[in-house]
C-alpha cells in the first residue's frame, strides 16, 4: 500500500494502514470468487489528509504501465518465515528486469529485486474479543506480500501516475473505520511499534485468553460477562486493560 496525501501534514495513523490492508482481503476474495471490485485506489480521509492507496489491483495496474516503460516486474516466490497458532509471517520477492527486444532476440538486464513481507491473522477478530476462522489467510497473506514487494519496485511518481488515473476512472474505493473493527486493527497496530515489558506481557496474555476461548468454546455472552467482572466492562478493550486483571483472567479460564 502507498499514502499519497493532499498536504505533508502528519504521518498517517498506523490503524490508517491497516485500513487499506483489510480493504485488500476483500480484493482478494473477489478475485478467488471470479469477481472484480473495480477498484484499484483506496480512499480514507485522517483529519484533514486525503489519503490515497494503491491495493493489489493496482500494484497489477503498476505492473503493466512498468512494462510499457520497458522495465518487466518479475513475481519470484513467497515464502512462510515463521508461522505461530494465531498467524503466518509470509516474505515475497519480487525482482526488476530491464527487457530489449531486438528482432527475434530478448535482452533481459536485471536490476534490482525487493522483498515484501507480511504477517496475516488466521483468525477474524471481533470487537466483543470473540474470533472466527479465516478460510483464506494463505491467500491474502501471499497477495499482500507480493504487493509490497511489487511497490517498493516502483516508482514513487508512477504509483503516483496510476493513482491519478483510477482517480479519473472514478475507481476508487472509500474505506471508512467501523466499529467492529477497529479496536482489532488499532491493537493490530501496536504490534508494528518498540513495546514496554507491560505492554510485552499484555500482548502475550491476549492471544493465551483468546486461544482458551476458543478452545472451550465458550459463548459470547459468557466472553462479555467475564470481561464485565475481570476488565470491569462487558466492552472492555483488552488492550487497554490492567496487565493484572489480564493475568488473573488467563488464570481463572486454565483453573
């Protein structure tokens, strides 16, 4: 994904990102189903930006104009780094080929390759702490890492070019924070920046919690009493919660 901003004002907001990103998985999904979302720039206002992302449609889309400048974007592989009960951490690399066509001869310089990485949750996450599977975290995860392999190959005045032009298009999705999601992408967020001990021990107490949810199956409604009487709200955030009531909640569900 690319920012570009009406004004240098301030960096856009990490959840910002994430935004773009989820709007990516129903890209992906459109693409497995044989559909098309006919957009390929998404759109999000943050205060007073207007901020503008190229999507994996239009790291396609980047792809094509390269071509046409004589420079082919070659997809490599993806690779999984690490992959953990909760996530996969997924690496792809993308590599630059300046190509010559010379009558019946093709002349392939190499000149640079990139690599793009991405972690991608196997689980949806509700804003009440419940999860449900996703069915299809291999194939947006591999999507998204090759997305961002493909732009750090190109140009930040040709992102700019494309973006402009699905602009007149008129293909441009607005993507807009709701409720359901997003206390998962802000706590999502957190984990792309330097993390305090207590900060450590929450984010490894979350997913402990959430797995033993999980796993016992337990209700929603119980999920929202037990967050009443451990967090003090059935609509604590539990990223904001007491490290303390955490432990003593990951210990009341393994007694």
């Amino acid at each position: 994904m690319t920012e570009i901003a009406t004004r240098p004002a301030v960096p856009a907001a990490p959840e910002t990102y994430l935004l773009f990103d989820r709007a990516d998985d129903d890209a992906v999904l459109a693409r497995i189903r044989g559909a098309s979302l006919a957009a390929c720039v998404y759109h999000f206002r943050q205060g007073g930006q207007e901020l503008y992302g190229l999507g994996i449609d239009g790291a396609e889309e980047c792809k094509r104009e390269m071509a046409r400048q004589g420079e082919v974007l070659e997809e490599e592989d993806v690779q999984i780094e690490r992959e953990t009960d909760d996530a996969l951490f997924l690496k792809a690399r993308a590599s630059r080929w300046a190509v010559k066509v010379s009558g019946e001869s093709v002349v392939r310089v190499k000149l640079d390759s990139a690599i793009g990485v991405k972690r991608q949750a196997k689980f949806l996450i509700r804003r009440d702490g419940t999860e449900e599977p996703n069915g299809f975290y291999w194939e947006q995860g591999c999507a998204k890492a090759m997305r961002n392999a493909i732009l750090r190959l190109t140009p930040q005045a040709l992102q700019q070019k494309v973006i402009e032009a699905f602009k007149a298009q008129g293909k441009v999705r607005e993507v807009q924070m709701d409720p359901e999601t997003a206390g998962a992408m802000v706590e999502e967020a957190h984990g792309l920046f330097p993390k305090s001990p207590e900060e450590e021990e929450r984010l490894a107490l979350i997913p402990t919690i959430r797995a033993i949810i999980r796993d016992d199956h337990i209700p929603e409604a119980k999920v929202k009493k037990l967050k009443e009487v451990w967090l003090g709200s059935a609509e604590a955030d539990p990223m904001k919660a007491d490290v303390a009531a955490l432990r003593a909640l990951r210990d009341h569900l393994s007694a």
